[in-house]
C-alpha cells in the first residue's frame, strides 16, 4: 500500500470520479477515462481495441471510440469505490 492510500484510507477520504472528466480523458486518448476510473485493463483494452479500428478502417475506430467514451462516463457514474 502507497503512502498515498494508506492516507486515503485513514483520513476516509474517497471522491468519485466525475463522469465528465472520465469522458474528456477518453475522447483525448481512448481507455484514459476508465485509467481514471481505476479500471487499469479495461482501459488497456479499450486502448488496444481502439487502435486496431483505427488502424483497419476509420469508421469503426469512431464507432468503437465512441463506445469506449460513453464506458467511461457509465463507470463513473455507477462508482462504488476501488
């Protein structure tokens, strides 16, 4: 455990992550907002499944890119803690 967390922890302190913010990461850089989520792999995935659509053709890496963004908003929204 981190300095970091273990201080999380003892203070209570616990702050969901925005939604908002969560979809501003992931439309910058697809998996980001899950990453802020505490969602390490999920964004990984997201990242690398992203990039491959965008590699094979344009329009599925928009529409995969767009699922990935509204992911990150839904996670945050439903965040019951790490």
């Amino acid at each position: 455990m981190t300095y970091y967390e273990e201080y999380e922890r003892e203070m209570g302190v616990r702050r969901a992550p925005s939604p908002g913010i969560a979809a501003v990461l992931s439309v910058l850089l697809p998996g980001l907002g899950q990453v802020y989520n505490g969602r390490l792999i999920p964004g990984a995935l997201w990242f690398a499944a992203t990039g491959i659509a965008y590699w094979a053709v344009l329009l599925p890496g928009f529409i995969v890119h767009a699922f990935c963004i509204w992911g990150a908003y839904r996670d945050a929204r439903g965040w019951s803690g790490y």
